[in-house]
C-alpha cells in the first residue's frame, strides 16, 4: 500500500515552543480539553504551559501532579 501525499501549503503550528516533561517532572492540570478528550493543559513550574495526555499523571498534591513517563 502507497502512503505518499503531497504537500499543498505550509503549516504553522498553533504551539511552536512545545512543553517537554520528564517522568517525575510535577505540574498543575488547570483545565481539559472539551473537544480532545484525554488532553489537559498543564503549568511547568518553570511557568512553561501546554497540553499532555492526562493518563501520563498521578495526583502529587492538592494542587500539583507528577508525570510518570518521559
């Protein structure tokens, strides 16, 4: 099976400075995402914010998460 495309425009990323967290990296979660199930948007402590799969955190504090996967 072929899985060529071809390419008609240039693409601009709505988040060109993607987040990166390591496993035991905490965050906060402050929302979800309505319309992707499963995404929330998460607060580094460095201020750097983004969304993430929710499943790759476990509660750490009332406030905070902790990232179990790179």
């Amino acid at each position: 099976m072929n899985n060529a495309a071809i390419v008609t425009r240039d693409y601009t990323s709505a988040f060109p400075d993607p987040i990166s967290i390591k496993e035991t990296n905490t965050a906060v979660i402050s929302h979800c995402d309505l319309e992707y199930h499963g995404w929330v948007w998460v607060t580094l402590p460095s201020g750097k914010a983004g969304w993430a799969p929710q499943q790759i955190f476990a509660p750490f504090s009332a406030n905070e998460v902790i990232c179990l996967e790179d």
